[in-house]
C-alpha cells in the first residue's frame, strides 16, 4: 500500500516594518508566523514584507504590494493570505476585495485562536476557544457574506463552534452571553478546586514561559504526569496539576499553564482567564525558557509581560533554561541563585532544580505558636496534613502548636498566631 501523502494548506504570509525601523524584527515575526501556520496544518508558500512610513487605514499595506500578493494567489491557487497583526473588519474585507478570487484573509490572532481550536480538549478549553472566536474572529469573518461552513474547516475557520457563527448579529450575542454562563459555572467549579488545594496546606508552583519552551516536557520529567509534549506551538491549552514529591520529604502542587507568544491579544488573556488564574494563585513561579531559541531574552520579557498584566508580577521566581540536550557543546555548572540549566529529556540538571525549589519555599517559612481554641481541634489536624508541627501543648486557654508555616499559611491560620518565633 501507498501511503497517503498529507497536503497541507498553502498561505501567504505578510509583514509591516516602517521605515527606518528593524526589518530584521519583522522576519523574525514572520518565522514564529510561519510555526504557528506550520502548527495549524500550513505551509507558507511565500513571504511578503512591505516597509511602509505609517499603517494605510484601508488595507494597511500599500496597493502595490496588494497587487503582488493578489499575483501569487491567482498564479499559484493560493486561497489564504494571513498578515502578522491585527487587522479591523473593513481590513479584512478591502483586502478580500482587492485580492481578488476565493482569498481567505485572517490576522496573527485568527491564526492562534484555530490553533488553539486543534488543542483544547476539556470541556472548558473548548468553551473558552468558542468564546474568544465569537468575540473576535466572527465580526471579522461575517464580512464575507457568507457562512464559514463554506469555507470547509481550513486554517482560520474552525474550531468548536464555527457552523454556529451565523450572520445574526443578536443570536451572537445571545450565544456570547450563554458561553459566558456556563464558564462563570465552570469558573466557579475551579474555584472550589483551588480552595481545597489550599486546605491541603501544600506549595502551589506553576511552569509558565514562552510556548514551545518544554513546559509539558519538563512537568513530566518532575511527576511522571505523562501529558502532551510535542515541538509544536500551543501542544498544551488545558492546565495540569499534579503533586511533586521533595527529596526533603515535602509535597508540592506543579501546573503546566498554556504557553505565551508575543503578541498575544488582549482578548485571549481575558478569555482564558480562569485557566491563566493558575499563575496568579501560585506561590512560585518557574519561567521555562529554551536555552537554544536566539531570542530567549526576548522570549523572557513577553513571559514577564503577561505574569503582569495577571497580577502574579510579586511571586517568587526561578528561572529554567531547558533544552540543554540540545546544545552542541555542554555547559559547565554555572546555574546561578535564582536560575538553572536544565533538559526536561535527560534528566540534567532536575536535583539542581529540586534543591532551588526547596530553597524558595523554606526562605518564605517561619516558626510560629499558635493558640488555638478547643472548638477549633480540627485545625490541628489541618496543621499536621499540610505543614510541620515541632510541638503540642495542652493549657487552660486552648492548644499552643509551634508550627512552621510559610506566607500562605500564615494568611489561613493568622487568627491563631499567639508568637512568631
């Protein structure tokens, strides 16, 4: 038997530089571009730059360069043209319109939300990609006139729910606000979740970084979690949790969070907002980088970027360099207090991390005396799941317990704090 070769959708691909500026950034745009469309499926069949003084309101690139572009689809049977940035409705229709043919026009955004339509796979990952298409993609690709379901589920189109994206303005809205009821729903169900792993008393620490940095890859070389990892942009959406075991003997709880990308709209945070509140609800935070990747500075600046805008920017931070398996010459032990070189494949560099881990959390610990009242005994049990109790003692008063607690148990059981010792 033959086998069956995959032909993937060919597109084009278009950048701005403004005069003067650095072309060189904008390649580098366009070849992240290019993984994302390689990601959904895609190939890019050609790049077009064009250097412009300012953005053109109608078509945001000059009618020459619409010419030409509209001169590769036409002679190449070219059907999608994606542009690495934001573009309006009427953007999206002018060009539509001046290319010519059966072009598809989508932007960046369009791009990462299908992408993100591929990947999810809970019931609320699909919800909230369903979600951020109808705030986003829909008005622009109601333009067209027609339904997406034309358009056959190619890059840009599809994901959970593009045969309900009807030119109705009102059903829209109807089906916006019903999405936005059942995450609240959902929301409220992670909630309680969260509250039960803060009774459990054990660190929270989540793998954030850029996307593609071995965040999945690494989850499993700490737990055994077994969880998707592949060399693909967006491999994870959904979070996963799962308890880290110590060499001191300690528990933690480690997420994997959806990676982050340049340019990331503001609307995608906001839509994935219950998930990415893994970040802001941890105690640590270790950003994963690829040490290999030119741009890993960069990469480091955009992750910072988003923890901000989270709220998460006061957490504890310790940064991974993975990927070092891929490095043509090995790099010598020089880790410094708040980084550490790892390879989530081989194993290099894991007990560096561990010790760093546990480090971070006994600097945030401190021995206290608690009184608490007889009523209350259950807190003691509390104390003895989730955190070391050095001694017990029986007064008139209540129980006295001198516990070692970090600033999140000192938060939970701040009413009973009699001593800091």
């Amino acid at each position: 038997m033959k086998e069956t070769e995959i032909v993937k959708s060919q597109a084009i691909i278009v950048g701005i530089a403004e005069r003067g500026s650095d072309v060189p950034e904008c390649e580098r745009s366009l070849d992240e571009l290019e993984r994302l469309l390689d990601t959904a499926g895609g190939e890019a069949f050609a790049r077009v730059i064009q250097v412009k003084e300012s953005f053109d309101p109608r078509t945001c690139i000059g009618s020459g360069k619409v010419a030409e572009i509209s001169e590769l689809c036409r002679d190449n049977e070219i059907e999608l043209v994606i542009f690495d940035f934001e573009l309006t409705p009427a953007q999206i229709r002018n060009l539509e319109g001046d290319i010519g043919g059966d072009v598809h026009v989508i932007d960046r955004s369009m791009l990462i939300l299908d992408i993100f339509a591929l990947h999810a796979t809970s019931g609320e990952g699909k919800l909230q990609v369903e979600l951020a298409q109808l705030r986003y993609s829909a008005p622009r690709l109601m333009g067209r006139g027609t339904e997406l379901s034309r358009l056959g589920g190619g890059i840009g189109t599809r994901g959970p729910g593009e045969t309900k994206l009807e030119s109705d303005r009102r059903h829209m809205k109807e089906k916006v606000i019903t999405l936005e009821r059942r995450l609240a729903e959902m929301e409220h169900n992670r909630a309680v979740m969260r509250a039960q792993r803060d009774r459990s008393g054990l660190p929270k620490i989540a793998l954030v970084g850029y996307t593609n940095a071995g965040k999945s890859t690494l989850l499993n070389a700490l737990t055994g979690a077994g969880v998707l990892s592949e060399d693909k942009l967006f491999a994870t959406l959904d979070p996963t949790t799962r308890k880290l075991l110590l060499p001191c003997g300690e528990s933690v709880l480690l997420t994997d969070t959806v990676g982050f990308i340049r340019k990331l709209p503001h609307h995608l945070v906001k839509a994935f907002k219950s998930t990415l509140d893994e970040v802001a609800y941890a105690d640590i935070l270790l950003i994963v980088s690829d040490i290999n990747d030119p741009e890993v500075k960069e990469h480091i600046d955009v992750t910072k970027g988003v923890i901000d805008e989270l709220g998460a920017s006061d957490k504890p931070v310790i940064y991974v360099y993975n990927k070092c398996d891929m490095l043509s010459e090995p790099l010598s032990a020089d880790d410094s207090e708040d980084s550490v070189i790892v390879s989530g494949i081989t194993g290099h560099g894991i007990d560096v991390l561990l010790e760093k881990i546990e480090e971070t959390i006994h600097k945030f610990k401190k021995k206290y005396t608690l009184l608490i009242p007889y009523s209350k005994q259950s807190v003691v049990s509390a104390l003895y799941n989730g955190y070391t109790v050095e001694k017990v003692e029986y007064i008139d008063d209540g129980i006295l317990a001198e516990v070692i607690l970090d600033e999140r148990g000192k938060g939970v059981y701040g009413q009973y704090i009699s001593v800091q010792n």
